[in-house]
C-alpha cells in the first residue's frame, strides 16, 4: 500500500460542539456551524436520534478511506483465494499467480480525496427576494401558543 502523500493529514477526529435539541440547534442558526472546526465531529441529539455532523473535507478524507478499506477488502479476498490455490495445486503456475495477487496489491494507488465541493442547489430553484427568513426564536409566531 501507498504511504500518506505529503497533503494527506492523518485523519484525528475529535468531539466538537453538542446540541441538545434540534431548537437549540436552530437558535444558534448559522453560527451553530460556524463553530465547528476541521477535525471536530459536532452532535445533533434529536427526539428521532442522534445525528453527526462533520465539514465536507473530513467527510472526503472519511469517504476516501471507505473506498479504500472495500478495495483492500476485495484485494485480500483474491490473496486468500490465491493461497487456497496454491495449498490445494502447488504448481508453478499457481504460486506465480499469488506472487502476481501479492504485487498487484501493494501497487493498487490510494483513492483520491476532495477537499473543496460546489454546493448542491435544486433544478428550478429560485429564491423569491419578498420572502423573508425569520432567525430570530423570539419573534417566530406559534400557531397554538
């Protein structure tokens, strides 16, 4: 396997802020997000469950390592079914095939990671300039209270 290249940081993950409630998280509004740094994983505890929330260079570093994981899981799958041929039929062949396998594996390059993305916006999406966003808790009616 490939060694880090030199801008690849090894992945530290650390805890980062924690929201209670969904309300609690919308109170805060953007500076909720605002305060989660790369590296931090922030926790969003909701009536549904608890849910993780990480930047988008952290979650392509994460990706990038789950590929790579199914891809060495797939490359060992061949390794052991190289042996098993080579315990059962130890011809020539056979061990020249596993000593292929082996090669193949340690010359597989690492997936590539993202660090940046374009956000995503919806087909047909249109932003009415008449229509205003309410941020403020206090100031949002409630229909039954």
């Amino acid at each position: 396997m490939s060694a880090l290249t030199a801008n690849q940081a090894i992945l530290n993950l650390q805890p980062g802020p924690t929201w209670t409630s969904f309300e609690q998280f919308r109170r805060h509004g953007g500076s909720s997000l605002g305060s989660l740094a790369s590296g931090q994983v922030a926790t969003l505890q909701t009536k549904t469950g608890q849910y993780r929330i990480i930047k988008e260079q952290d979650f392509q570093q994460l990706y990038g390592l789950a590929r790579d994981v199914e891809r060495l899981r797939g490359g060992f799958s061949c390794i052991l079914k190289a042996v098993k041929v080579v315990q059962k039929h130890s011809d020539s062949e056979s061990i020249e095939s596993l000593i292929s396998v082996v090669n193949m594996m340690g010359s597989i390059p690492e997936l590539p990671t993202r660090s940046d993305f374009e956000p995503l916006t919806p087909e047909g999406f249109e932003l009415d300039p008449e229509d205003a966003v309410e941020l403020d808790f206090a100031k949002i009616s409630r229909p039954l209270g």
